[in-house]
C-alpha cells in the first residue's frame, strides 16, 4: 500500500473514530481538558499495539479509556479507593449507569427542595457564577455556598440510595 | 489552611464550569461530591472538543505509524534522551514533582533521629554556628538535647525540660505545645508546595546528594530548601538575606524511620536533682470532672478528646494535632487586627492560619491545628469562615492610588523584620490618617489617637477601618502582595467625614 493511502485511510479512521470516543469521554469526566486529555492519551496507549491496517474497534477505545479515567481519579485520592458513585460514572457502555442517564438524575434532583433544585440548575446546569446565582436567586454569596453544599450532600445521598435500590430490585 | 468542604465544592463547580479538569487530592467525602457534580453536569449540553483537536489526534496517530516504520532510531534517541534526563535531574525527572514527592514522604515519616545546626552568615561572609540541636521524634513524642545539655521532652504523657547545669527538671505544660513546631518537617513541606519554586541544582549536603529548590513567596525575597534525593526529605534550608544576615539550618545527620530507644521519652530524675512543676494541668477522664476542678462547664464537640487537661479556670480538650482551650471570657472580645474576621452567631470570629477564636456563652475559645474548622463547627454549628471574595473597596468614595513598586518595597522591609506596624490595619489607618490632618509628618502622640481607630470589618485580604473622629469616617485597606498573615496592609480608599 502506498503511503499516501495509507495515511488516507489513517485520517479516515481517525475522524470516525475521536468524537464518538470523546463524547463517551467527556459523558463521564464532564470537562472538556480532562475529556481531551484522556482521548490523547486513549489513542497514545492503544496504537502502539496494533500493526497498520488492522485498527483497535471502539469497545477495546472505551475500554482503555474507562482504565485511563479510573486510574488518573485514583491518583488523587488520599485513600486510593474509588467511592461508589464514581463507579457508577465508570461503567462499560452496555452495562446500564443510571447515574450517566439525564433524565434518571433529574428525577432524583425533584426530591430535592425547591431552593436546592434552584442553586444546582444555576450553578452546574446553567453554569452561572456564585455571584450571578447570588443574585438570581436574592441571597448573600456564602449564603449560595451553604446551599448548594447542602444539596450536592443531599443528592449524593438519594442518588446512592436510588442506585441501591436499583441493585437490590 | 485547608479548604472548607464548601469551599472545596465552590472550587469544583467553577473548575468544571470552565471545562478544566478539577486537580486536586480528594478524600472520600469530596470524591463523592466531585462524582456527584458530575452528575448534574450530564443535564448540561457536552463541550465541544477545540477545533483543532481532531487534528492533534491524526499527529499522534501519524507519529505513531511513522515511528512502526523506524523503531531502532527513534527508540534509540528516546533511551539516549531519558538516560541524559535521569542521570541529570535524577528522581525528579522520574518520579515527577520533587515536592509532590517530600510531601508524601514527610507524611510517611513515622520517626527519625538527626542533628540540626542553626548557623548565620553575614554580608562579609563571616559565619558562625548559632544553635546545634540533637533530636529524637518518633509520632508524637520526641526529644531536643540542646548544646548546653538541656534536654525537652514530650512523651504524650508529660513534657518536661531536664536543665543539667541547675540540676532542676521543670514539668511543663503538655498542651498546647508550641516546642514542636520549631522544627517541624510538615511546615516546610506546605510551605514549599504553596508557593512556586524550581530545581536550581544538585549538591552535596552533609555527604548527602541533594536537590536544591529555590522557593519564592508571592512578593517575598527567594529562599532555598535542600531536599535528600534519596530519601525525598528536606535535609537543608536557607533562609533570604534578612536584616543583612542569612541563616542556615542543616540536618548534619538524619535517620528517617528508625527505632528509637524509648528510654530517651521516660522522666527520670537524677539523684541531687530537684522537680518544679509550673502549672502542668491536671489529666481527667470526663468533662464533669474537668468543670468540677475548673468551676466552669465548658463547650463541648461532638468528637470525643483524646485527653482532657484541666488547669486553673483553664479547660484544654486535646485531639492529637489540635486543640480546644476553654476560659470563662474576662473582657469584651478583641480580634487581633492581623487576623481575618468571620462570624460566629453575628459576633466576630478571628481567624488566624489554623486558629480560631471567638467567644461564645461566656466562654472564649480558641481552637488551634488542622482539625480546628470541623471541630469549632461541632461547637457552633453557624460558624461562616471569612469570605475573601467579598470586596469592600467598592464602596469608597475617595480612591487612593497605590505605587506597587512601594509596596513591593515595603513588603521586604517587613519580611525583614522591620516596621512590623504594617501588618496591622489599624495602625496602617492611624498613620494614613493622622498624615491627612498633619500632611508634615507626625511628631509625639499623633493628632487622631490609636483609641479612635476600630476595625468594621477585615476578611484577611480586605479591611474597613471605622474612625471616631477627624476628617475621615472610614479608611479601606487592602493585602496587595500577600494574602496571607504575614502580608503589608495599604490604604486605597476613604470616605471623609460629611
């Protein structure tokens, strides 16, 4: 095969290849530098064991990215042990991750009050600043800071509790 | 100090706002907050990746081809380049951040047993040993035998000076126990990966190969911090050129890990010597015992002390690394005008580093270490830390300007031991007000007294400065350089006096 063809069919597969594996990055890291970070890294780790033409398949991508995640998260543990709502962001594509399902997770934030719905929709969903929602919402900064604590504490909590229903249903 | 869980979280939800990824060490609780952040993030529409990263990917991919084709070569220049790199920088080049390393190997330390001079160089380069300690640590125990034989000891038990030349041994008080941190590793770990530094060299300490790191505080003159390259450890630190002079402090010998003979720790007492006791406390096993001897009932955490010491109208709850001291309050309470102001039931709460104080139903506390947030929160639940986002220099009608190069100047000064006075916003204020009223300088007692001056409001980077009397109500104050307890107060704005 030529080397003109060869770097064709290169860049051909390649552009089929990073943005599905991108978006089932980022789905779980929800940062664009970490999501590019991991990609970069995914594709660094893999080529090096196959021989042009033969390519890595998606699955075998996602799941040496799924590894690049779960060890660079346990590098930055003071325990080194992944806490349980992580893996539920960890899990393979076919397994089902309810925590990585919008809809689910929305329906688990409606157990919250209104309020701490409120500061988390302008906060992370909206993407607003402490400031911004502040003002929005008619309290203080740290008062802003308080409530949204207390609502990722809470959600944490039902997200858990949902998910071990899940598993003992 | 470290941050507060909210503060941690407030941290998380800005980083991933800005799409960057959140690098920071998290324990299980923040772990599980980060995870669930994210959570709530798969509502969100995903960020698209930068344009040109589809073509960063092909590079990689192209590289990694081209590089199948000449294995031999590349993989020969890339072992040449590693060789040259590690025999150069040695485990810094292969084990990433040297202080990322001291750190962890500072945690790691569980005993150790070493010599450290202190000595002191002036500009003429004549140097001379100040001070020459021998110490045993082991936990929380150890030992320092001084040159004059002197020996201190806290054995978690007791602590006590044995002074062989009066052929005395002084009981002292246990906690809280400020001996220690004279030389405590952990300090300098911190120190070195707060502030940003660089490898400058290697060199031979004590027959011992190092890496020497230059550290630079944010508007501080440089100094340098010698780290084992063997044992990750810091063995030297050299102070910057202070009042003219510059002061080493060399671990001569150092032996991480090592059994100490436990003998060193027990209080014996020589025959001809003499025991003075000065107010040692007395150990209790519950907090009713302790509010029977003190006659005052203290507030109590929901964690449980490791002991209680009770000394007179003094309660001290000790966890390990921090600790509670309880007195019933005797005057108005006062915060120190170098700390930050925070809140504790619409009273002040003064926040200096790792302490805390306030008063609170009768009592003044002061909670001092790495736990002293969580364990002040347990004492009062309403505790909100001083928030240095909040800006107050907005709200000055008069702008001062401010020359930075000055103040950079002064800032030296100040780290050099000289006019300490601008650490204190209120004497900051006095100065800068009594110059408005005598613009020719300030001779005696200054017009507008000290007693006039009273702090409004300070959250450790920001200060309002309330003034009784005189042309000017309000002086607004600011920590341009240094944000922290040892940064110089200036004056950028006023409101006179309608």
């Amino acid at each position: 095969m030529s080397k003109l063809k060869e770097h064709q069919q290169l860049r051909q597969w390649c552009n089929e290849s990073w943005p599905e594996l991108y978006r089932y990055i980022y789905k779980r890291v929800q940062n664009r530098e970490e999501a590019e970070d991991v990609t970069q890294d995914t594709y660094a780790r893999t080529l090096p064991k196959f021989t042009f033409p033969e390519f890595p398949s998606s699955a075998y991508l996602k799941t040496v990215a799924l590894n690049i995640i779960r060890d660079r998260w346990r590098q930055r543990k003071v325990r080194g042990i992944q806490v349980q709502l992580e893996e539920a962001l960890l899990v393979a594509e076919n397994d089902v991750s309810k925590v990585l399902d919008s809809t689910w997770v929305e329906e688990v934030m409606k157990q919250l009050s209104w309020e701490q719905q409120t500061v988390l929709k302008l906060r992370i969903v909206e993407g607003y600043s402490r400031a911004e929602t502040a003002q929005k919402m008619n309290k203080s900064e740290d008062a802003v800071r308080g409530l949204q604590y207390r609502a990722i504490q809470n959600l944490r909590g039902l997200l858990l509790d949902n998910l071990k229903g899940a598993d003992e249903g | 100090m470290r941050q507060t869980p909210e503060q941690e979280l407030d941290f998380m939800i800005d980083t991933l706002n800005k799409e960057q990824d959140p690098k920071m060490e998290l324990h299980d609780n923040s772990a599980g907050m980060l995870a669930a952040v994210r959570a709530v993030r798969t509502l969100r529409k995903p960020a698209e990746p930068n344009s040109s990263f589809g073509q960063r990917i092909y590079k990689i991919l192209k590289a990694d081809s081209q590089r199948k084709r000449t294995p031999v070569r590349l993989a020969a220049i890339a072992a040449g380049v590693i060789l040259v790199l590690a025999l150069t920088f040695g485990k810094s080049f292969l084990n990433g951040d040297v202080v990322y390393a001291m750190e962890k190997a500072v945690l790691q330390l569980s005993s150790y047993q070493g010599t450290l001079e202190m000595s002191t160089e002036n500009l003429a380069g004549e140097k001379w040993m100040v001070r020459k300690v021998e110490i045993w640590s082991e936990g929380e125990k150890y030992a320092l035998r001084q040159t004059d034989g002197t020996l201190t000891v806290n054995n978690g038990e007791q602590k006590f000076q044995v002074r062989a030349k009066d052929q005395e041994i002084a009981i002292l008080p246990l906690v809280p126990d400020y001996t220690k941190r004279g030389f405590d590793l952990h300090d300098e770990a911190e120190k070195a990966k707060q502030y940003s530094h660089t490898i400058v060299g290697q060199e031979n300490i004590a027959g011992r190969e190092t890496i020497k790191l230059k550290i630079s505080p944010p508007g501080g003159e440089p100094y340098h911090l010698w780290i084992d390259a063997e044992t990750d450890l810091p063995l030297q630190l050299q102070t910057a050129v202070q009042n003219a002079l510059q002061t080493t402090y060399t671990f001569v010998s150092f032996e991480p890990n090592v059994q100490i003979d436990s003998q060193i720790f027990n209080l014996n007492v020589p025959e001809g010597f003499k025991v003075v006791e000065q107010d040692p406390g007395q150990l209790v096993n519950t907090i009713s015992e302790a509010s029977d001897i003190s006659k005052f009932v203290p507030l109590v955490p929901q964690n449980s002390p490791l002991r209680i010491f009770v000394f007179k109208e003094r309660i001290v709850l000790d966890y390990g690394d921090t600790t509670i001291i309880e007195t019933p309050a005797q005057e108005p309470f006062k915060p120190a005008g170098y700390g930050a102001w925070g809140d504790v039931n619409g009273k002040p709460l003064e926040v200096i580093k790792e302490r805390l104080r306030w008063q609170q139903q009768g009592l003044e506390i002061i909670v001092e270490g790495p736990q002293s947030l969580e364990l002040a929160r347990q004492i009062a639940p309403d505790l909100v830390l001083p928030d240095k986002d909040t800006e107050f220099s907005s709200q000055a009608k008069v702008k001062v300007s401010v020359d930075m190069e000055i103040v950079k100047a002064d800032q030296k000064q100040v780290d050099g031991g000289h006019t300490p006075w601008q650490l204190d916003p209120l004497s900051v204020a006095l100065t800068f007000v009594n110059l408005q009223v005598t613009p020719e300088g300030i001779v005696g007692e200054p017009e507008i007294p000290y007693s006039t001056f009273e702090i409004g409001n300070n959250n450790g980077v920001e200060a309002i400065i309330n003034v009784a009397e005189g042309p000017i109500s309000k002086v607004y104050l600011k920590r341009l350089v240094r944000q922290d307890e040892s940064g110089i107060w200036s004056v950028i704005g006023y409101d006179p006096r309608l």
